[in-house]
C-alpha cells in the first residue's frame, strides 16, 4: 500500500495532504519501489448516496455469480468420476443424473459450496471446540501462532524503523538487504527453520512457525514506519526545535504520533501477512495442528472437503484480523483526532 | 575462541568504515551508495564462518558459508536443473499466464462501473487470504509435474495484480479525461494515449509484488509432489537427510533468482515510467 505510487487509500489517510501523482515521500533507497506481500487496493467507489445498499449489491452479485461458477465447475470436475463409473457399469446416464450425483459424492475433485458448508458446520458447530476435530481448535492454533509472529514482527519493524530513522549508516546498510531478504522465498527456509531449531531443543512448532510469519510481516511494518516517521516536514522539526525540544521530546512528541496513519496501514498488510507466513509455517512440515495441518492431511487422506473448510477457515480469520486492526485504526484515528 | 575474537573486531571495524563512509562526501554518490551495504553483508557472511568456527557448531544446525560455497560449485548441475524446473518452468510460467489474464479482467472490469464495485472489494479481499493452501488442491488437479506449479502461481499472483491495475487505470483525473474529450479522442485512444500510461506505475507495482509471490507458490507447490527435481523437491528431501548445506545452496538459488526476477521488472519499470517522480532521483 506504500509503495511509492500514491494510491486512493494513503492519499485519503493523509488528509489528501500529497498532491496527486507526486510520491509523499519518494523512498530514495536505490530510488525504486519495494515489493510487497500483499496488494492491498482502494476503497470502494461510494454510490452516489453512499448507502449500505447501493454498496452491497454489486458485491453480492459478484457473490453470487461466483457461486454459481463454483457449483457449475464442480459439475463439471466431478462428471468424469462418474462417466467412468457409469461406463463401467455400461450404464447411460442423463444430465440430471450426472448432476445429482456431483452434489453428493464422497471424495470430489471440487466440492460443491454446500458440502463444504456441511462440513464445517459438523467441525465448526457440532463438534465441541477442545476436540482436535474442531476446526475451531485449529483455527486457534493457527491464530495464536500468528500473533506471536505478528507481534514479534512488528517490533522488529519498527526497532528497524527507528534505527534507519536516525543512522544514515543502518539506513544504507540494512535497507538494501531488508529489500532482498523479501525476494528470498521464505517457504525454501520453512522447513530448515523447523529442522534447526528442534535440533537446538526447542519442542513444538508454535516457534518456528511464529519465526516464520514474523520474517514475512516485518517489512511490511518497517517500510511504513521508516516512511511514517520521516513524514513531519521541516516545517514541523523546526517549531520543536524553537521549543528546545530534544531528541526524545521530539520523537514522542512529534514523529511517533504523526506515524500513527503510515503504522496502521502497514498492520493490516502485516497481519495478512503474518497469516500466511503461519500457515506456510504449518504446510510442509508435517504438522498436525492448525489449519495449515488440516490442509496438509486432507491432501494426504485425500479428502478435498476438508481442506475446502479449512481454506474457508482461514479465510474468515484473515478477514477478522484485519477487520479488528482496521477498527484499531478508526479509534486511535479519532482519539488522536485524525479523522475527517 | 579466537576465531569468535576475529569476528568482533572484524564486526567493529566494518562498522567503524562504514560509518565513516555514511558521513563522507561521497555518501551519496554511486560507489558510496552500493559498497556500505556489500561491506555490510560481507561483514555478515566472515562474522556467521568464524562463529561456526569458533562456537563449533554442528553442521546439522548451521553450515559455515565456506561449507555452503564448496557445496554450491560441486553441485551446479543439480542447481541449474532445480533452477530451470522451478524458477523458469514453473514460476515464470505462471507468472505470465497470471499477470496477462490479471490484466485483461482489469481491462474488462474498468468499462463496467458495477463490475469495479462488486468485484474490487472481493479482490482486495481475496488478495489478502492465504492462497498458498489451494497448492494441494492444485497439484490434485493438473498433476505433479510444472503445470500444477504454474496453476498455483496463477492463482496467487492474479488477485494482488488485479487490483493494482484496476487502481492504475482509476488513477486519471478528471480535467485529464476531459482533455482527452475535447480532442475527441475515443475509448481506445484515451486508453492508450492517457489511462496505460498512467496507470503504469501501478501495473509494475502489481508485477513486482507478484515476483516474490510467484517463486514462493512453485515452491511450496512442489512440497505436494513433484517430479524429481525442482528447488521445493530438493529443500524437502535434503532437509530430511539433514543435508543443510545443499539446503543453503538452494536457498541461495533461490534468494539470486527471486533478486533477480525482482530486479528485470524494476529495471523495465525504469524504462517504461521514467516519467513518474519516484523514479527520478
């Protein structure tokens, strides 16, 4: 979201302060872009009233279109295990036929949207939340995992953050290699991460797996912050140095609170972030707690409805991190008097 | 210990340089710019060989970078076969398939208000979910070989690119359009006279995040099956036989290919909006 394009969603959390097309601050680290984990896009174009309907529908249209190609594609995928079925058996089979038996089958190769609704309403609902068939359960494994990467993460960051801030020398040295450690794919450290620290007697995998989501979100944090805490303009500096601010002064004073906005747009994309770092964490490494787990043994069982529920899972986890740090976001925004 | 003396005062003495060099006059030129951080990693790389050194510390836990040289030059050939699986087959693949169809949707989403505001908050959405976990789904669907590979890119780098270029191509403003209305210029001339170009920095934006992304997805698909090669192939089996020092060779495959897949879209993005401020220095 910050990169150096301006887009809708910063230009509006500053206010509208940056001149369209005109980067708020250009980074100047080799004068080009950075990747990032995860897009994160525009708001909404409001309807011309801006009511919850005019919102809505357009988006539970697509909803529903989607819908409606997931339950025909997996007609479509699972026709052929009964074609083969059917031929076997020399029996000819009608559309309809085909059709009803792609709703119900065991093991399809693309479970259609009610089977996989069945499932977690059986692992989510039915099943009591300390079974270790609760989706529930696994859904805390995972989280909790995430939050300790994620807050580790996030302090990494902004230490960094601070440090390049006020080091020319870190700033030129780390910046580069923050930037090429992102291109590193951390899934090819995964499994060595795990391996290295059981070896070092460190049990479980809520470590490593905490490692990992923190390597994936504290760029995020420290890109944002590092631009956040530059953003008080000369202007600013200079009326705290008439009031014979000092360093610490100005940094709690001045720049902490004016990094607030950059901070939070970066949480979202770091707690994204940090979500998909855990559950990598959780894929290839045998696991058998999480929802990375149940992934990796509905691929191994070879049960597709499983890992649908899991994916659906996390998913809706995803949304509520977010959607919690956004909410964090508009109370500090109005307590510190941000808001429009 | 004397190895871990080494490393201090090699650590204090970097240090001591590259400060000096942070605070000379030619901190910002080219050569200033470029050797701070390579004194820095190099630094690393001497500091992380004496450790192991003099810490003796098993080559199970973490191979001296020495180890990881000799192990990478025995073994190129096995590296540049994993390489061309993974990187060139699988992830440049799917990159292009993802990016292409990101772009033409985006294209067909623009001339429909109704589509931008139904599908725009799905794809931000979606483009925030963990997308890795479908790799199983996928590799059950087009088998164990690149096109499974390619398929998970394509789904993981699709969502990210589409909502970058749906954003670029927003990103007019109105007197501009109006401009280009008072030329009677039609659709297809504003938008490849006014809205392509603006939107340009976005659309690198979308290309650059999806590089990362699409190395990681050819990755962990290969976790799920593959034939026998590929980098996730490799890091998976070696790291069961606890052979690390073949593991850091491929992570450092895999760090140069992600740097330089990286830094080609950077490049062609200095070239193509040499116009936009962030690229001026």
């Amino acid at each position: 979201m910050f990169p150096c394009v301006p887009n809708r969603a910063t230009r509006l959390e500053q206010g509208g302060k940056v001149r369209r097309g005109q980067c708020p601050d250009p980074p100047r680290f080799a004068g080009r872009c950075m990747p990032l984990p995860v897009a994160s896009g525009p708001k909404p174009p409001k309807g011309m009233d801006g009511d919850a309907l005019s919102r809505l529908f357009p988006i539970l249209t697509v909803l529903a279109a989607l819908v409606a190609v997931w339950y025909a594609g997996s007609v479509w995928m699972n026709s052929g295990w009964t074609l083969a079925q059917a031929e076997r058996s020399g029996q000819e089979l009608s559309l309809s036929e085909i059709v009803a038996d792609a709703m119900v089958q065991e093991r399809p190769r693309l479970p259609p949207p009610h089977q996989v609704l069945a499932e977690l309403k059986k692992t989510v609902i039915d099943t009591k939340v300390t079974s270790k068939r609760s989706l529930v359960f696994h859904s805390w494994i995972t989280l909790s995992s995430t939050l300790a990467g994620f807050t580790l993460g996030t302090l990494v960051g902004i230490l960094a953050a601070v440090g390049i801030v006020y080091s020319r020398t870190l700033k030129m040295a780390l910046m580069p290699w923050a930037i090429i450690s992102q291109t590193i794919p951390i899934v090819a450290i995964a499994p060595m991460i795990i391996v290295v620290l059981a070896s070092m007697g460190v049990e479980g995998r809520a470590v490593p797996k905490a490692i990992i989501s923190a390597y994936l979100c504290y760029f995020p944090v420290l890109v944002g912050m590092s631009k956040g805490l530059r953003s008080p303009d000369g202007m600013q500096l200079d009326l705290l140095k008439t009031y014979g601010a000092n360093g610490r002064q100005t940094f709690w004073k001045l720049r902490f609170p004016s990094s607030m906005p950059y901070f939070f747009t970066s949480l979202k994309i770091g707690v994204a972030a940090a979500l998909v770092g855990t559950i990598v964490g959780e894929l290839p490494t045998g696991a058998i707690r999480g929802l990375g787990a149940r992934i990796l043994i509905g691929d191994q069982f070879g049960n597709p409805i499983m890992i649908w529920a899991a994916l659906i899972m996390a998913a809706c986890l995803a949304a509520a991190l977010v959607g919690t740090v956004a909410g964090l976001q508009r109370v500090t925004a109005r307590r510190m008097g941000f808001s429009r | 210990m004397f190895p871990v003396l080494i490393a201090v005062v090699v650590w204090l003495a970097a240090w001591w340089l590259n400060v000096r060099i942070a605070g000379s006059a030619w901190r910002d030129s080219r050569a200033g710019r470029l050797a701070v951080p390579v004194i820095f990693g190099i630094t690393v790389l001497v500091v992380w060989e004496c450790l192991v050194l003099g810490l003796r510390v098993s080559p199970v836990i973490l191979p001296a970078p020495t180890a990881i040289a000799a192990r990478f030059a025995v073994s190129t050939e096995v590296l540049w076969g994993d390489f061309v699986q993974t990187a060139l087959k699988g992830a440049v693949s799917g990159y292009v398939i993802g990016c292409g169809a990101a772009f033409l949707v985006s294209l067909a989403i623009d001339r429909s208000p109704f589509l931008q505001r139904g599908l725009l908050p799905i794809g931000n959405f979606v483009a925030a979910l963990p997308i890795v976990g479908t790799a199983p789904i996928l590799v059950n669907w087009f088998g164990f070989d690149w096109q499974s590979k390619a398929a998970v890119v394509v789904v993981m780098v699709f969502f990210p690119m589409l909502v970058n270029t749906v954003q670029g191509f927003a990103d007019t403003t109105a007197m501009q359009r109006d401009l280009m209305r008072t030329y009677s210029a039609n659709y297809w001339q504003t938008l490849l006279k006014l809205r392509l170009p603006a939107a340009m920095p976005f659309i690198f934006n979308g290309l650059k995040i999806s590089t990362t992304l699409a190395l990681i997805g050819a990755i962990v698909a290969e976790y799920f099956g593959s034939p026998t090669r590929g980098m996730g192939f490799r890091i998976s089996t070696e790291v069961g036989v606890l052979g690390l020092d073949m593991v850091w060779a491929e992570i450092t495959v895999a760090a140069i290919a992600g740097s330089s897949f990286y830094g080609a879209v950077a490049l062609m993005e200095r070239g193509a909006t040499f116009w936009h401020p962030s690229q001026r220095s």
